[in-house]
C-alpha cells in the first residue's frame, strides 16, 4: 500500500534530506526552514542554477512536492 507525503526539494532539485520525507506540509515546510539556517552563517547557499541565493531568500527558491511511498506496514 502507498501513502502520500512530501519532500522539499533545494534550488538544484535535490531532496534535502535524501532519507527523510514528512507526512504533512506543515512538518515539510518546517524541515526547509531548518535546512535554510544552516546557510545563516554565511549568508547565502550556492546554487548551480542561479548562483548565490540570500538565505532570506531561500525558502522561495525551494519546492515542496507531493511523493508516493510504500507503507510495509
């Protein structure tokens, strides 16, 4: 049996957390702003597709998508 859940994917379309993906939005929405703060110290994340991003900025950036996992439960 599938279920659906989300996965936040950076600027470069990559999954943050490769393992990881959250039963709802709020918990995904949550994770990116985890993940952003750790671009704060230096004030920007690198992007091979549109360069330097302001961390501010980051989340905008990002997408959310819907995924399908299977549930061995």
């Amino acid at each position: 049996m599938s279920k659906k859940q989300f996965d936040v994917l950076s600027p470069d379309g990559f999954s943050i957390h490769f393992s990881d993906t959250y039963d709802t939005i709020e918990q995904a929405q949550d994770a990116l702003q985890e993940w952003a703060k750790r671009y704060e110290f230096q004030g920007y994340y690198s992007s091979v597709n549109y360069g330097r991003i302001h961390v501010m900025d980051l989340p905008d950036y990002c997408n959310i998508i819907e995924v399908e996992t299977v549930d061995n439960e």
